[in-house]
C-alpha cells in the first residue's frame, strides 16, 4: 500500500561546567499510508481509508554528575554518583477518512442532487354539508424526481443515473424518492448492492472520519551511586497522560438528515385541517389546507420540531419557525455542517453516527473537565442536552530501588518497584446496579411488616425484593457476585430471585430512589488507585572458571488498556435497552511473574551454551464477563478474571567471531495456556448467556517449537583480510553476508464443525469441533540474507582538516528461498486457500441460484484465496546509508 513516511530529531547538549550537562531535544515522525481492504481490493480499490499519524516530543535533561574517590581514598565512600532530572511533552495525534473525501463529511455518500417537484392532490366532496360538491385539498404528494449527478463521487452518481436512462415515462419509475430505491437506485447516504455477497462495489465510500489526539506530561528521577561493594540506583516517575478522541460515519448522515428535516410538518405531508381556506375553482369551491406544523413559535429542545431543521432553516434564509418543505437531496453538501445537529440527534438512541471523549458532538475540543452528572443533565441554551465526555486522564506514579552487590562469588541484583496507577474517573459502586440499593443492614422492615434475614447473609449484601416499585417480600440477596435465595442457599441462577413478571431481579432501591431517575454520580465513587509492590531478585555464581549458574525472580504489571475508560454512554444506553456490552473503568492492572533458572558452560575460548528454563504465571488478565442478573439489564463487560501460564526451555550456542564466521543459534521449547488469548477470547460463550467460566487452552500464540539460527560471514581490511584478491586488490574487503534463519511450528487454532462460507461478507458462525486451539497450522521456515559493504569517504582537505564518512551499501532479501508460509487457514478445512464453501453440499443450491453461477465460483475463488492467509513472498531491497 501507499505510504509516505519521515521522520527528524535534534539536541543540543549545554555544557554548564565539569561535572553539569543540560541538554534540549526534540523529535517527531510523520506516517501517511492507504488502509488495506481485501474486500475492496478487487472492484473499489481506489475507495480506500487514509491515515496520517503524527508523533512529536520536546524535553530537557538535566544531569549533575559528582567527583569519583581519588586514589587510595576509603571505598566505602560514594563514588561515580550523578543523578539525571527529566521532563518531557509528548503528543501523538493520527486521523483516519477516505482518501477522497477526508472531513467533507456530507461528501461521504453524495450521489447527486435529487429536485423533487410535489402537487397537492383533490378530491370531490361535500366540504361543509351543505349539499353541494366541493375540491377539497385531500393531502401533497410527490410527482417527479429530476436527478442530478454529483460529481464528488461519479461512480455512485452512475449508478443512479443509469436508472434514469432507463425509463422514458415519469409515472411509476420516478415519481418519488421510494420508486427509484425501489428500481435499484440509489440515494444520498445509500452504499451500492455487495458484488454477489463476496466483494464490495465499486464507488463504495470508507464510511469514517476520526481523530485521535493524545499527549503526555513526565517528569523522571534518576540517581546512581557506589557506595562500597554496592552499585546503588533508584528513580521516581510521575505521568499524566490526556487522551481525546472523535469519529464519525458520515455516509449515514443523509438519512438522519432526511429524517430529522421537516419532521414538525410529518415531511409536508401534514395539513391543518382546522385552518381551511377557499377559492373558486371553475364552478367549485375549492378548499385548501396550510401545512401543519407541529410546533409553533419558539424553538424549544422538546419540540416536534429538530435542532436540525431549526438551524437548516435559518442557514438557509428561511423562516425557523416555517413548514415549508426543505428538500435536503437537493442542496449542496456545503450548506451542511455538524453543529447543526443536537448532541441526541448525532447519538441518535444508540444506534450513534458519533463517538466522542475529549470532544463535543460536533468535533471541537472541549475546554475544562466536565462532570459525569454533566453528562446526564447540562442542557445548552435551547433545552438540548449537550452531553460533555471529558478526556481519559489517567495518572500513573513510580518509584524504584536496585542494589547490585557481590557476596563471596555470588552476584546479586535486587530491587523493587512500586507503581501507582490512578484511573481518574469514577466507577460503578456495585456492578450488578445503576442506581444506589440497600444492603441487609439498612433493611429492617419492608412496607411497615418487620423483616428477618438468613444468619448467613453477609450484613453488606444487596437485598432483592418481589417489585421494584410496590416491594412486599425479599426474594433473595447477593454478596459480590454471589447469589443467594431468601432462605439464605447460595444459588447459581439469577432467576432464583426475582419474580416471573420482570426479567431481571428487582434490587431494593436506596431511599428516595426512583427506577426513573436519571443516571447520576451517587451509584458511582471515585476509582481506587492501585499500588503494586514489584521486587525483583536476580543472582549468579560460578560453578567453575568456565560454568555459570544464573536465576532470576520478577513481577511486572501493567496498566490496563482494554475498554478501561469512563463512558458515560455506556449507562445512558443501559438504562435505555440500547446496549449490551460496556467499558469498565474498574480494571485493575494485569499481573506476570517471571521465574528464570539458567546455567551457561563455556566450550572453548569462542563459543558458549546456555540452558535457561522459564516460567511465566499470569494473573488478572483482562476478559470478557457477564452481569447476568444486573438491573436495569444483564450486560457484558471485562474483568481482571484471566490467568495462564506460559513455561519453557531455550538451548542457546554462541560463537563468537572466529576467523570470517561468527554465529548464534538457538532453540526454544514452549508451552503457553491460559483461559483466554485476548479480552474478547470468550465473545462466544459469552453471547450464548453462559457463565463466566474458566477453562484452561493453549492461547492462540502458543509456539511450541522455534529454531533460530543467525550467522555472519565477513572479511576485513587491511592486514585483517584474507579473501581473494585480483591485481593485488582486496575485492570484498569490508564486505560481508548476514543470514538469519527462522523454522517455527505453528500456532493453534479452533477446528469448525461446519463449513461457514468465510469469504463471504457476512459469514455465519462457526460450530467449534473438539477443544479450543486444539488444531494447529503449519510449520513456517523463513530466512533473510544481507550482504553489504563498508566504504570509508575521506574528504574536506589534508591531514589534520581531513574529514571521514562512511557509506554502507547493502542487498537485502527477505525470504530468501521464497518459502511460502501459512500464517493463518480456515476453520474447517485447516487450508489457507480453500474454505470449503464451493464444494459443500449445503450450499450448492445457494451457489447454483446465483445470476451466474460460474462467475460466483470465480469471485468466490479469487476472495478465499487471500493474501493475507499467507506470509510475504521474496523481496529484494538495495539501499545506501551514509555515517557522518
């Protein structure tokens, strides 16, 4: 694909005295390239996303370092000591659109300009009663479309056009905007037809624009200092980042605008009956109706009337408060912008054409930290909730000691590192609530009747009742996330305690509570920062002078990445019905512990073997988890509820250069499982309303076997070469071959039961055969050679002026033996090229029903077969660098 890249740095070093140096820099890189779809690649590949990233950084460093002991001075006094200050400004921002229309929103999806010409329509009637006849209006109806091709997206604008073409005759072909979708065209905001369900049409746009705009503030601490036998070093870290972020999908924008546009007339098709005005009509008396509107007067934020007509209009020139018909299809994709739309209009029920934190609806970064009640409540000056998401401000803070030290021959390092990770928002009090509810302790009584409650009941578990609303009977109770039935047995179905007449348990409400209360921030608290205490031991001896044992003992964590964030989003659609899977900013960081025990022999005066077995114990890994149970809705969201294991040998030879040749080699044996390989490892099982179980597989990079081999060929200069020479002259003096060698067994996968028609589109889902990851792919051999050749440029004058540079050039293949290797295959046939659909029974009927059958095959052919199944063929590089 496509891409443009660069990429520049710089520092100046301040020398502020003997044992003081500042230093200044800054760095940034730039990276524009085509986002690949082989989807689109065959009939729309000129319809393709863009991103641009940009990255930059400024800092300063300020280092003092202090005088080492003069000779014959005590040793245990400190020496080489320095410490080094930091502080440093990063910010990364990236945008992605299509690559024809960028942030012209209303461009995304334009076909053309559609004028429709409407007439009311009559009818013959006794108006008044009185007996005679009238021409009463009876409604106003669309009677031709005029099309215009737009020439922003002339493809789609074809297909349209040619729909046209086809029909001489208005009536019944072009009357209204429905008669021509109906006929195969298509209108602003549509996506041409799916070529036979395998490939996307041409003229498709990349249907999203988004920005993301991240930066970071840091300062860190580092000291080092000897005091006597021990290499003492220690450091503090503080981080604060500020993350934002704004998309939206355009192409859809068009129907929300047709929708929303003229929506207080009923579209003007609503008359006011109530209004009627007469005329002469030959020998009637026709009566007529003004258009209806819905909502007179002011605009108000509750209106029939929407934010988006009321401001079309006044772009427009028209009067706000009017009913004539604003035909959207037919003005420029100009006249539109997004502050024209309502935040509620753009997140429409859910079923959002925005997604925004750090931003307002409408793309403008917000200014100030707004509330999460802000969210629910904070209206502007119309009566429309703007819904403020504020940016995701973490706060991370570190600290460290570590002590190198000798005791007889044995070699210590060991240290700790404490980490304190805030997530900066607030977090749901009980996870199964939206709202504050009583536990057993504040529930003495329940509608005046006196209450006892099973002695084993926790006094802080939640009490569930018989009705929300009108409560005469505890039907149960909950403790974290287990449940308990009113008798006080702990049950495994949520369904053991509520009634038949709701779907999830009803949870006794806190006082003053209402089901039809807003969200608000008293079912929430503040996040709990995390600390996690790291040490860390590492130690050596030798067993001989020429075999050393080796060990070590680490704990890492890492902050969470994964759907962490506060949306407030999330809850506003949870109360709604219009969401099933949220965020949980409750994550906590994710565990490993490290466990290495090694021994290494020398061979010879150049070469060495070492053994080193590892262990890994993973814990808190983030995954997908049900609430099943919760109120007002089960949902689905991640929890620190994964753990694996991943344990090895590595047999590692090391030659070092000996005479041309030097070499390192390396086998690894490993095994890696775990409950699951990503956060979204259990989105099946998950969708099927099962448990929250935990079953151990090997996880998805679980690489049994790996053998690396990498050697160097090289010859000298000078007295230091002894190649072949033509005429005396060293013809590959400084000139060397690089081979780096990689045979790796293959990952597992899951076997499917079914044949599921993969390169389709819209696939169905696979049936799992045997255990998960139970199959694997192939092994894969790849190796990449490099031969290059030093060449020392002297230049700028004589001896003492005379400047040097070096110039590297080089060959370079990747995949040397062109080696095709399978990186991925599909489920049920476990081949890379070949998914089975095209020969399975099932589906015959299906294939041979298409327009033409032997162009499916060949369509269906050409997807499954995709690139990406397969690792990258030979590749030849030549390229230069020069050293100066």
């Amino acid at each position: 694909m496509a891409s443009t890249r660069a990429s520049l740095a710089g520092k100046i070093d301040v020398n502020a005295g003997p044992n003081v140096n500042l230093s200044f820099g800054a760095s940034g890189a730039y990276l524009n390239r085509n986002l690949p779809s082989w989807e689109n690649s065959l009939f729309n590949y000129d319809n393709l996303g863009e991103r641009t990233d940009l990255d930059w950084r400024v800092y300063g460093k300020f280092t003092q370092r202090f005088q080492n002991n003069q000779e014959g001075e005590d040793r245990k006094a400190i020496s080489n000591a320095y410490y080094t200050l930091m502080v440093d400004y990063s910010k990364t921002t990236a945008s992605t659109f299509d690559n024809t229309h960028g942030d012209n929103y209303f461009n995304y999806g334009h076909v053309g300009r559609f004028d429709i010409i409407k007439e009311d329509s009559w009818e013959f009637r006794d108006f008044d009663g009185n007996g005679t006849i009238d021409r009463v209006q009876s409604g106003v109806n669309d009677v031709e479309v005029v099309f215009t091709p737009s020439e922003t997206n002339i493809d789609l604008a074809a297909i349209t056009n040619q729909y046209f073409t086809l029909y001489d005759d208005v009536f019944d072909n072009y009357e209204n905007l429905t008669q021509i979708l109906d006929g195969g065209g298509l209108l602003n905001g549509n996506i041409p037809q799916d070529v036979y369900g395998v490939w996307r049409n041409l003229g498709r746009s990349y249907n999203g624009s988004n920005q993301s705009d991240n930066s970071q503030f840091r300062i860190t601490f580092v000291t080092s200092a000897d005091i006597g036998d021990h290499a003492i070093s220690l450091g503090a870290e503080f981080e604060q980042r500020t993350d934002r972020y704004f998309g939206v999908s355009p192409v859809g924008l068009w129907g929300l605008m047709r929708q929303l546009a003229n929506s207080h007339t009923d579209y003007g098709r609503s008359i006011d009956l109530s209004n009627p005005e007469f005329a002469t009509f030959g020998s009637f008396t026709q009566v007529s109706f003004p258009t209806l509107n819905a909502a007179p007067g002011d605009f108000s934020g509750t209106d029939a009337q929407s934010f988006f007509d009321y401001n079309l209009r006044n772009s427009l020139g028209l009067d706000d408060d009017g009913t004539e018909f604003v035909n959207i299809d037919a003005l420029d994709p100009n006249q539109f912008s997004l502050d024209m739309f309502s935040a509620d209009e753009l997140l429409n029920n859910g079923n959002s054409y925005v997604s925004y934190y750090g931003y307002d609806h409408t793309g403008q970064k917000i200014k100030g930290r707004p509330s999460f009640d802000d969210f629910f409540n904070q209206r502007d000056q119309f009566g429309n909730y703007t819904r403020p998401i504020g940016a995701f401000e973490p706060i991370y803070i570190a600290g460290y000691i570590m002590d190198k030290f000798a005791f007889d021959d044995l070699i210590f390092n060991v240290g700790v590192r404490v980490d304190r990770f805030d997530a900066n928002q607030q977090v749901l009090k009980d996870d199964y609530s939206l709202y504050p509810v009583r536990t057993v302790n504040e529930v003495g009584a329940i509608n005046g009747q006196t209450v006892s409650h099973p002695t084993n009941i926790p006094s802080t578990a939640v009490v569930y009742i018989d009705d929300i609303e009108d409560p005469t009977a505890i039907l149960g109770y909950r403790d974290g996330q287990q449940w308990y039935a009113a008798n006080g047995t702990a049950v495994t179905d949520p369904d053991e305690v509520k009634s038949s007449e709701f779907l999830v348990p009803q949870p006794y409400l806190a006082q003053g509570v209402s089901p039809d209360d807003a969200v608000s921030s008293n079912a929430f608290e503040d996040y709990t920062p995390q600390i996690n205490v790291m040490p860390r031991i590492a130690f050596s001896f030798p067993i001989s002078d020429e075999a050393l044992f080796f060990a070590h003992y680490d704990v890492l964590t890492k902050r969470p990445t994964t759907a962490n964030r506060l949306d407030p989003l999330d809850y506003f659609y949870l109360q709604t019905g219009n969401i099933s899977r949220v965020n949980n900013p409750n994550l906590q960081p994710e565990k490993t512990i490290d466990y290495e025990l090694g021994f290494q022999q020398v061979l010879n005066t150049r070469s060495s073997l070492k053994i080193s077995g590892f262990y890994r114990e993973q814990r808190n890994q983030v995954a997908l988890v049900n609430r099943v149970g919760a109120y007002p809705q089960s949902y689905t969201t991640y929890g620190n509820i994964d753990f694996g294991t991943i344990k090895g040998i590595t047999f590692a030879y090391d030659l070092r250069r000996s005479g041309n040749i030097s070499m390192r080699a390396s086998y690894t044996l490993q095994f890696a499982d775990g409950t699951g390989s990503d956060p979204n490892a259990a989105a099946r099982l998950i969708a099927t309303d099962q448990p929250n179980l935990r079953t151990i597989y090997p996880y998805n990079y679980d690489q049994r076997h790996q053998i690396i081999v990498a050697s160097d060929y090289r010859y000298g200069s000078g007295k230091n070469y002894n190649g072949p020479r033509i005429a005396g002259k060293e013809i590959f003096k400084n000139t060397g071959a690089n081979l780096v060698a990689n045979f790796a067994s293959g990952m597992p996968y899951s076997k499917s039961q079914i044949v599921v028609g993969s390169a389709l589109l819209n696939p169905q889902n696979t049936i799992l055969l045997g255990e998960p990851f139970g199959s694997r792919k192939p092994w894969n051999f790849r190796a990449d050679l490099q031969i290059d050749r030093n060449i020392t440029l002297n230049f700028g004058g004589e001896d003492s002026k005379k400047k040097s540079a070096n110039l590297n050039l080089y060959l370079l293949m990747t995949n040397v033996f062109n080696t095709l290797n399978v990186r991925d295959v599909y489920r049920a046939t476990g081949n890379a090229g070949d998914d089975g659909y095209l020969n399975a029974s099932e589906f015959q009927n299906s294939i041979t029903g298409q327009n033409s059958e032997a162009t499916f095959r060949y369509l269906y052919t050409l997807k499954a077969n995709n690139p990406y199944n397969f690792g990258i063929p030979r590749q030849i590089r030549f390229g230069a660098k020069l050293d100066f």
